[in-house]
C-alpha cells in the first residue's frame, strides 16, 4: 500500500454533517470568491498560512480549536494579470499558465525549485511521449523536508509522479494510482487519512500538478524502514523497536497480518521513554500498557482536526485526542491527554508513518492507562480525580473504611463536584445533606453507598443493560439493591443509578474496578416501606389497608427492592360529595377495603409495581410521556405526564376524569418507593367483586272480587285501586289472589353503593347523608353463622317485606325491620334498613343503616348499633350467638 491522499472535498462533507441541530440554527457561512475577482477560486487557509483545496466552496468552521479563514487565489491554470478586467480587483487572474511547459518547469516557476530539480532526472517528464503524469508537489516551496526524508535517494522522490492525468474530481476513495518508481501504487482516500491536497489540478504540457501537504513515502520505505505492515514498521524503527516487543503476541500477529483488510493506528512512545518503565511494571503489566496505545481503524493527523476527539483503544478505554495551535509558530499540535489530566505529545516529523494497514504515531511519552492503577492509587494521586472531576468524592472515600478486598470487583458510582452542590440546594434532601457535613460516620455510609460488588457483571455498559439481580451496597448489612434503570430519550439511552444520571456510558477502568460519573449524590434510604407509612399520618388509611393486606410479609420483602408503593393519602379517601356539604367523609371504598382481607390485598397490589422507579424533577419521565407497567395484580397501569409535568395514575377501563393524580413523588425505603395520590385508584370489579350477595325476589300478583259490596270495607273502589290483594285476602269467598310469577335477581351488594366506614361513630349528620343516598355505612367484625335458612327479601326499591312499621311524623323517611339474622352467601347479618321518601326536611335526623358480617364462627360478639328510635320498636342491640 502506499501514501492514501485525503481530496478535501471530504471536509465539506464531513463538517455540514457535524452543524448542530440548535433552535435556531444559523446557515453556514460560505465563501465567496466572486466578490474578490475575475477566476479566483476560494479554499481554507490553515493558521500557518497554507491553503487546503475544497471541491466545493468552504464555510467556516473549526480545525484543532481555531475558525478557519478564508483564502483567495487564481483558480487552477490561472495566474494574476496587470490587465484591468472590470470587477473590485485591480489584479484579476486574467492570465493563463503556459500549458505548453514541461511539467518541472512549471513546479519550478510556481516556486518549487528543488523539488523540480530532482525531477529533472526523469527525460519522461520533459519529452513528448504521449505518456501524461500526475505530479504530487510537496509543501514547502522550498523543499526544506526533501533531503530530511530523502537524503540523497532522488530516485524515491519519483514516488510522487503517477502515470495517467488524474484530476481531482477522479481522486475517490479506493483509487489506486501507479507511480513511477517500482510501479508501487498510491492509494486515494477521501475520507480519513493521508496527505491532503493543498492545490489541485495545475496543468502543465506532459500532465497534471497537485500540491500536498508534505511528501511522500513509498511502501517499500526508506533505509531501514520496512512498510510491509504496521508491526514490521515498529520493529524496523530504532525509535520504537523496544516498544513493539512488548505488544501481547497475539496483537503483534494482527498487526502483522495485511491480507485480513483490517487497519490500526499506533501511538508509540519513543524509545527512551518506553524504557523507563520497565522497572516499575512487570510483564504482563507492560503488555497492557502497550496495547492500549493501539486502537483500531485508520486515523492520521489529517483526521485529527477537532479540538477535542476520543478513540477507542484495543482494551476498550478511550483515548482522549487533543488537537491545538501552536501560538508561538502557528503549528498545529496533537497530543494525548491521559486520565490524569498529563499530555504526551505527536513528535514533530514522526507522525503519519505509514505502513500497508494502518499508521504510526510516535509520541514523547508512554501513556499509562487508568486500568493500571487501582481505587487506592486514585486516592493517592489528587491531581487523577481533581481531573475527573471527583476529587470531592475521592476525599470523603479517603477518610473512611470503605471495606473492599483487593480480590473481588466494583462498581463505583462517583458523584462529581457538581453533585454536591445540587445536594446542597435540593429540598427534599436538605436533612440529609446537613447531616452529611457534621456526622463522619454517615458519610461513609453514604460514601459505600455509592460502592456496589459484583462477579463481573457490572465492569462495562453492556453488562448494566443486561443484569437483572440487585446488588448489595458496600455498608455491611445492608439490603439487596437493585440500582439501576434504564432510560430512552431524545439523545439516546441514560443509565440511573436510582435518580442520579450517569450520562457517559463508558466507565473509567481501574484495576478491579469501573467509575461510572454522575451529576448527583444517591442520598441512602434508612427505613423500610412499612416504616415510611407508620410515620406518616396521613397516609393511615393504606396503612391500614397495608397491614390487612400483610404486604410486608408477602410482597415488599419478597420483591424487595423491586417495589414501587402508591399510597393514598387520607386527604385522598374523603368523599368528594360530602364536601359539597363542607364535610370531609371518607369514601365507602376505605371500609370496603378495610373490612375484607382479600380485596385490601387486591386493592394493595393493584397499587404496587415491581420496580423501583423514581419520578418527579429527579425521575425516569420525561414531559407528554406515557409509560405502562404491570402492577402485581395482573392490571396494566397507565402512568401518563402531561406537558405540565403533572402524572396521572390509571388504567384502560378506567375513566380518565378518575386517574387520581401523584402529588408527592419518592419517598425511599430500602426495600422500594412510595408514591403519593391525591385519591384512590379505583380497583375494577373483576378484581374488587364482593363475594357477598344480594339477593331480590319480585312476586307479582292478581286480584279480583265478585262484588264491591264487601262487609266491613269503607270505600272498596278506592281501596281496591292501591291494595287489592288484601282487600281479597280478607273476603276469600268474594274475590280470588292469583300468582302471575315471581323474579329473582342477585347482585354484588358493594354495587349498591354500601360501604363500610372506617370506624362505628357516626353522628346523626353520617345518618342524614346515608338517607340522602351519599352514604351507607357497613362493618365486618367477627360473627358466628347465623342458622340456616334465613334469607332477606327485599321489596322493589330495596325494601324489607316485613315487618312494615309506618313512617313517624316528624320523620319524612319509611322504615322497616328485618329479622335479626339474615344470610349473604355463608355470612350472618344483622341489620336495619330504611329508605328514603322524601327530603322535605333536609335538617333533620337520619339513621344510618349498619351491616355487620363474619367468617370466623369461633367467636361470639356483641353487635351493637347507634341506638335510632323507631315507633314500635328500635334498631339496636343485635347479638350473634
């Protein structure tokens, strides 16, 4: 292979490519040659004034840190003329170069005397064969390069002359042009790498000119130097012949190997550099120092342009490139800059060496990578994490015993300084960070916490994305973690370690351990869900449900920490409608759950999420997002955000104007998350149906009579119109009852809007709201079963068929009694039932109908209801024996 040419028609796509997508971008900035003259042809000028052509017009842009100026000169063929020809220059290229020249005579009226003295040599370039050539003209003008690398081997300089007239537009990437000297061939890139062409397209009467950048070399080398391949080429080098004996075996095969179509670039250091090492490194340590100054894939100086790039070394670490400007002489610099912060610079004149697959970098001195040192070297090398940017976390790790052996693996999540700062400002965990500042022993544990081991399954990002098992932190003791997420956004995937971002996915690798950098701190949950809801008073109505549903014993502690909890507060379970009275009742569905231990374990897990996911301004959501996940109870939960960034918690069935809303994100325990709603999350029937029954039976009658003269009977015409069965009842030898038919139906007694409340003291305001059909209040407690046989009938309109008591005057309601043991599918109640028949008297008293059932038959309890006063009797004490 010989020198690959870079045609730098490649910049003017590679750099439109790089325009950031901003929110109001700006169209690039274009030269225009037209305004500086007749036939002048724009390109970029380099700091040291040396201009690169463009096959399309150049705009501005950036090359090693500093904007590119613009340069103004005769298009090729052309040359400035005295000539006015109109337009703002009073030198246009008006004047046409003697296309009727021998090549080296005009190389040598451009200025490149000595290059064309050595081509004068070759009568091929001078005669008229019909033969044309190509000539690749080396900068400088005055050839101060050519004895350097050269010295008196003129015959190489023919390396530059390729048979055939090669314009730049037929200069594409995979082209191979065949020189003049040994027919080695010269290979075209317009891409990556190479020397670039400075002017192109120069005609002259035996071919074609192009001026590059610097000359070049051919495959076979020059002296000693053997080109076959990169490892022959460090090994033929006195400079980094020690260097390529130290490479691991099997790398100095690939690097050996040209057939295989792969390429490399080498950073070597130079020899005495090289050689100090071997007193501090073993063998096998200076084997991976070596191989992480090899990375994969072709990248010459040419391809070295931003002021910053990073690549991939064979080890998987990333080698930071710099690229500067020299003040002093305008010079571009190229240097490594290593994790601690030292650079090691591109020696001037050996870089570029090229080899048949890939290129050498001599460098002035070894890089040592991070995957050499350990986390104590870090601790006792400031300037490494002051570089990194976490020497604050680094001296808290430094002050504690952070309990790790040098056998096993690590993963620390470094906070960076910036992290501290947040803390310090973030509310919710103000307490946290105050402590943090007095109390030694806290930060420690928050240090460790930071600190995960691992059986090799947390040293990389590939292995993040895949584990599924939580992993312990490094505080003795302490609760199995899950700890990370991942999420999805406009810029690719974010790892979370909990709610602190780690943004660049690629680890610093030491010596049994990998640093992923964060922007916060993880503050360390201290309690368990169970404690969060004992603590909080106003959350002791899902407490309550919690403890009946026994989801400590059953769900947290087995999914821990894999459990997000959404708590209703107490605010959340009040009634909506008894505020419209300026009330706060709680909702009939709090005793439903509270009194049933199969729907408050239902009602529990449709609350609960096998995930430990953080939300709010530290969460996993982002703006108008919609997630779903499978809550334990089988149902799909919709978690959608709004543009507001308010998130609302539902389901398919369930109406959206429902979704009870979370207004208090993460409250962490060490076995899951609490979330906190402003209102319950409706459980669907298919989950929440009562195993209760109500059951109504419908009879229906007809009755008709001989005669209207009936003894004893005031006016049986109007008597008859509302009560003929017992009109004909009572006169059995005069009229006939006749049963048409009887309906029975049978529904779930919590779909009649019963519900249990929360404890048995309601004032006569609870009475008057159960009358007015906003509230009817149930309780389970322990009951013996009732005998056999008993059942309830009920009338239409819900009520009991006997006994029948008529309303009380003062009282617009119509009550009835029920016998005192009734059956609902296997339970025993005791009751009173009402209805209502009118509201003419809002402000009166209402009573209040209380239900009481059991399913633990070795109990005997007293029932005893808020004693209400009826006409001939009252609804009081009921007793289950």
């Amino acid at each position: 292979m010989g020198v690959a040419l870079l045609v730098l028609a490649y910049i003017c796509l590679s750099t439109v490519t790089a325009i950031r997508f901003e929110q109001n971008p700006s169209p690039p900035q274009y030269a225009k040659p037209d305004q500086y003259g007749y036939r002048m042809c724009a390109s970029w000028l380099l700091a040291d004034g040396t201009p690169i052509y463009s096959g399309c017009d150049p705009f501005k842009t950036k090359r090693c840190g500093k904007e590119l100026e613009f340069d103004y000169r005769c298009c090729s063929g052309f040359q400035h003329s005295n000539e006015p020809l109109g337009g703002p220059s009073s030198n246009p290229c008006g004047k046409l170069i003697p296309q009727f020249d021998d090549c080296p005579s005009v190389i040598e009226e451009l200025g490149f005397r000595k290059f064309a003295s050595y081509l004068k040599n070759y009568p091929e370039l001078t005669q008229r064969s019909g033969q044309p050539y190509t000539i690749f003209v080396p900068l400088p003008e005055d050839g101060g390069d050519l004895d350097r690398i050269y010295g008196g081997n003129t015959r190489t300089v023919s390396y530059h002359v390729a048979k055939g007239r090669h314009y730049a537009d037929d200069l594409r990437t995979g082209v191979k042009l065949k020189s003049i000297y040994n027919d080695e061939d010269i290979e075209i890139s317009r891409t990556t790498y190479g020397a670039k062409i400075s002017q192109a397209d120069i005609e002259c009467k035996s071919g074609l000119i192009h001026i590059i950048r610097r000359p070049l070399v051919p495959r076979s080398g020059l002296g000693n130097l053997n080109k076959n391949s990169v490892m022959s080429l460090l090994q033929s080098n006195p400079e980094t012949f020690e260097f390529a004996n130290a490479l691991p075996q099997e790398l100095q095969q690939d690097l050996s190997r040209v057939e295989g179509g792969h390429f490399y670039t080498v950073t070597a250091p130079t020899s005495d550099s090289w050689s100090s090492l071997r007193g501090r490194y073993n063998r096998e340590q200076l084997e991976a120092i070596a191989a992480s100054h090899v990375s994969k894939g072709l990248k010459c100086t040419s391809n070295i342009i931003k002021g910053q790039q990073t690549f991939t070394d064979m080890q998987g670490q990333l080698m930071k490139v710099e690229c500067s400007v020299n003040p002093s002489n305008r010079q571009e610099i190229r240097k490594i800059t290593d994790a601690c912060g030292d650079t090691h610079e591109f020696v001037d004149r050996q870089a570029d060496l090229m080899a048949a697959n890939g290129v050498v970098h001599v460098i002035r001195s070894p890089v040592i990578p991070m995957s050499q040192l350990t986390l104590k070297d870090l601790m006792d090398r400031p300037e490494c994490a002051k570089y990194q940017n976490i020497d604050k976390f680094i001296d808290v790790l430094r002050e504690c015993d952070l309990y790790m052996d040098d056998a096993s693996q690590y993963a620390v999540i470094a906070p960076e300084n910036s992290a501290f700062d947040w803390w310090s400002g973030y509310a919710q965990f103000r307490p946290e960070y105050q402590r943090f500042q007095v109390d030694k022993e806290y930060r420690c544990e928050v240090a460790r916490y930071h600190i995960v081991k691992h059986n090799g399954n947390l040293a990389n990002i590939q292995d993040f994305s895949g584990h599924t098992d939580g992993h312990r932190s490094n505080n003795r003791n302490n609760y199995l973690y899950e700890t990370t997420y991942f999420t999805k956004g406009k810029m690719g995937s974010t790892l979370n370690w909990h709610y602190s971002p780690v943004n660049n996915l690629q680890p610093l690798k030491l010596k049994n351990t990998s640093i992923y950098k964060t922007s916060r701190i993880n503050v360390m949950p201290e309690k368990n869900i169970t404690n969060i809801l004992e603590e909080r008073k106003d959350f002791s109505h899902t407490n309550s449900i919690t403890k009946i549903a026994e989801m400590e014993e059953y769900v947290f502690k087995k999914k821990a920490p894999k459990n997000l909890y959404l708590v209703t507060t107490d605010e959340g379970w009040i009634d909506p409608r008894s505020r419209q009275l300026s009330k706060k009742l709680v909702s009939p569905e709090l005793a439903r759950y509270e009194g049933h231990a199969t729907l408050a374990e239902n009602f529990a897990k449709l609350n609960h999420v096998p995930l430990y996911l953080w939300g709010g301004d530290i969460g996993y959501f982002e703006k108008n997002s919609v997630h779903r996940f499978m809550s334990s109870a089988g149902v799909e939960l919709i978690f959608w955000m709004d543009d507001k960034g308010t998130m609302r918690i539902g389901y398919d069935e369930l109406p959206k104007s429902e979704w009870p809303k979370v207004v208090e994100y993460n409250l962490p325990g060490r076995d899951g998350i609490v979330w906190a709603l402003d209102g319950f999350l409706r459980c669907p029937n298919k989950l929440c149906a009562l195993q209760l029954e109500d059951k109504d039976t419908y009879t229906f009658y007809t009755a008709a009579c001989l005669t209207s003269d009936l003894e004893g009977e005031v006016d049986v015409k109007r008597a008859f119109s509302s009560k003929p069965t017992e009109i004909a009842k009572r006169h059995p030898t005069q009229c006939l009852v006749i049963k048409q038919g009887e309906v029975t139906t049978v529904k779930d007694i919590f779909e009649d809007n019963m519900s249990e409340p929360s404890n048995a003291k309601y004032d006569d305001e609870t009475a008057r709201l159960s009358a007015a059909g906003l509230l009817t209040a149930r309780r389970r407690i322990a009951c013996p079963p009732c005998p056999q046989g008993l059942a309830l009938h009920r009338s239409q309109g819900g009520r009991a068929l006997y006994p029948s008591i008529p309303s009380m005057s003062h009282f617009p309601v119509a009550y009835q009694m029920v016998s005192p043991y009734v059956m609902f599918g296997g339970y025993c109640a005791a009751a009173c039932s009402f209805s209502l028949s009118s509201l003419s008297t809002p402000s009166a008293p209402f009573p209040s109908t209380l239900l009481y059932t059991t399913k633990q038959p070795s109990e005997t309890i007293a029932i005893v209801l808020k004693n209400i006063e009826l006409e001939n009797g009252k609804c009081g004490l009921q007793r289950c024996d």
